[in-house]
C-alpha cells in the first residue's frame, strides 16, 4: 500500500513538472521543428534546419527579438508517420512552442491536427495546399504546385512547346494540384498514373507513345526523375519532360550520367539553382556548414528564410501570444526584402513568390520568362 501511495505522489509530481515545462517561457521565442534527419528525405531536411539554424545565430547575435533570445527544438520525422506525430508531440509537451515549421507534405499532414488542436501556428515548406481547408493555422511556404503548374503549361501552351500534353504522375497530393493548375490553361490532357515508389515507367512512357504525347509534366524527386529520364531516352520516345521544380529536376548527379538527353526539359521555379548556388547567403551557409550546391542550398534558403519571416512576425508579439502570431502570419508582407528569395507575402495563407520559366540547354538552365 505504501508502495502504491509512493508511486501515486511520484506520478503527481511528475505530471506538475512536465506541465511546468509545458508552459511558454516568456524570457525567449520558440520554434518547434520536425522533419526528416535521417532516412528518405535527409537530404532536403538536414540542409533546411541548417539554414534555420543560421538564423537563429544570426537573430542572436544580434540581441534577439525584443531582446529576448531564438530558440529552436527539432525532432527527427524520419519521413514516418509515427515518429513525425511522436516527435510533434514532445516538443508541445515539453517546449510548448510559439511556431512549429515542417518541409514534406506527409509530416504536415501528420503534424496539422496536433498543431491545430495545440493552437500553434504550423509553417509548412510542401508543395499541396492540402491542410489549409481543415487549418487556419497552417501558413504553406516554398513552391506551390498547383500555381507553378499553371505557369508552367501556360508558358508551354503560348509558345508552342507542345502538340498533345500529357502527365506522368505518381498519386500524391502534390500532383493532384499540378493536374489542377495544369487543367486550368489546357483541358485536353492524358492521364499516366503510378504508385509513389514506383521506378518502372516504361509501359506509361510507350502508352503516351502511342496516344501521340510530345511532353509530359510532372512533379517528382531525384529518384523518379533518375528513372524517368533514362526510360525516355531508352525507350527513343522523343517525349519532352515538363518538370517542376528546376531545382530538383535536374541536379548534378543527373547531369552525369544523362548528359545530352536533357536539353530541352521545361520548368518553372522561384529560384535560378545555379545563382543561389553562387549567392552571399551560399557563401555564408558553405563557410558554417558545408559546399552549398544544387538542391542543398534551396532548402537551406528556405530555412533561413522561414525563421527570417517569424522574427519579423514575432517582432510584434511576445512569447506565447498565439493569436498575435497568426494574425502576423496572415499580414506578413515582405516589406524589409531580408529574405533570400523574395516574396510578397502571404495571400490565403500561401506565400507568393515569383516564377520564372528555364530551359535546360547546354549544361546550364536558361531563363526564358
């Protein structure tokens, strides 16, 4: 009975010290962060918190927000559904934070309703505008795929890029919005689906083939445009790829082994990989971590960009001020251009960004729009 009554008093406290923990620490801002550090992903996740992390230094060393310290909490997502919901939760538990931020759609997915629920404001870098509907606490940052698509097809449409345009897609939200935005300009498109995971496209690509394609959009990653390049090139298609983003079409390991089958891909992006690649912030990022090439440094920028965006937003708020933060967030404007990529600020809660058309020719993307 003693022993009951000891754990009973043990279990007490405990849950007064973690909700003590839980409280918002009005000597600091707090950002909660997960994403995917190891496993599919990495990649893009590793150099993303890097970036933030710079800002945060950076914020620091300069005395602060309202002279109160930054910091960031971030948790391994591992692009799993379980450990992003586990990881999401720790941080609330434990940190209580004034903003979560997250990269892949699958995490924000995960991480919405606890967010929400929480009351915290979640800052996403997905391409789907999924969570908005059901979140009016969910801010989407970096490439939109339902209004790049839109550009990208309309460019195509205008100047005469194609004769029959078709998709080649696998079944995630990201592409369902590409298809949307896409139809919005070209109604007459072929519908070529697989399963995400997939790397055998050959029976897709012939099909387009035969139904007279000349160029296929999609929106995918390193490993299915690996595949989808080589495929079409096997295969003598002579079908252009219309991919998004430039950034993450073609990237230097691609750029190896593909060589001369790559002229001529379209795509749209916020960012011109090579110039960031030669930025000031590159250089600052290369100097604290490690070479900013290709894909790395675009997400890198997105991190440093989305801490750059909630310092101007938490400016104006004290820590734990949830509806100060959300009403910054749903004004934000741009004004102070601090940021790497420029923006004008959120619209519907989508960060608007600047797109411009590239061609791949010669090694290089030229801009064309």
């Amino acid at each position: 009975m003693k022993y009951v009554k000891s754990l009973l008093v043990v279990l007490v406290i405990s849950l007064f010290l973690v909700a003590g923990c839980a409280q918002t620490n009005k000597d600091e801002y707090q950002i909660g962060v997960v994403t995917s550090l190891s496993g599919p992903g990495a990649n893009l996740g590793k150099p993303m918190v890097e970036g933030m992390e710079l800002a945060v230094k950076e914020i620091n060393a300069e005395g602060g927000i309202n002279g109160k310290k930054v910091k960031m909490f971030v948790e391994d997502g591992k692009m799993d559904g379980q450990a992003t919901a586990t990881g999401t939760r720790f941080i609330l538990d434990i940190n209580n934070p004034d903003a979560f931020v997250t990269l892949f759609h699958v995490d924000a997915q995960v991480m919405s309703p606890i967010t929400k629920e929480a009351g915290i404001p979640l800052v996403h870098a997905s391409f789907a505008r999924s969570i908005l509907p059901t979140n009016p606490l969910a801010f989407k940052i970096n490439f939109d795929s339902l209004e790049g698509c839109k550009q990208l097809v309309q460019y195509a449409k205008d100047n005469g890029e194609y004769k029959k345009l078709g998709v080649l897609m696998s079944r995630v939200d990201y592409n369902t919005f590409c298809l949307e935005g896409a139809k919005q300009v070209e109604s007459d498109i072929e519908e070529y689906w697989y399963n995400f995971g997939d790397t055998d496209f050959r029976t897709l690509i012939l099909k387009a083939k035969e139904d007279g394609v000349d160029a296929l959009l999609t929106v995918g990653i390193d490993f299915e445009y690996v595949e989808m390049f080589d495929q079409l090139r096997e295969l003598e298609s002579g079908i252009t790829l219309f991919c998004a983003t430039s950034s993450e079409c073609i990237f230097p390991e691609l750029e190896k082994t593909q060589g001369e089958s790559l002229e001529g891909t379209l795509s749209i992006d916020f960012v011109h990989p090579e110039e960031i690649a030669k930025s000031e912030f590159a250089d600052k990022y290369s100097k604290e971590y490690a070479e900013a090439s290709g894909i790395v440094v675009t997400y890198a920028a997105t991190g440093y960009d989305s801490v750059i965006m909630l310092k101007d937003v938490l400016s104006q708020c004290e820590p734990g001020e949830k509806d100060c933060i959300k009403a910054g967030l749903e004004s934000y404007k741009n004004e102070k251009k601090n940021t790497v990529v420029d923006s004008t600020g959120f619209e519907d809660r989508i960060l608007r960004l600047e797109y411009n058309i590239y061609e791949y020719q010669k090694g290089d993307w030229v801009q064309l729009s």
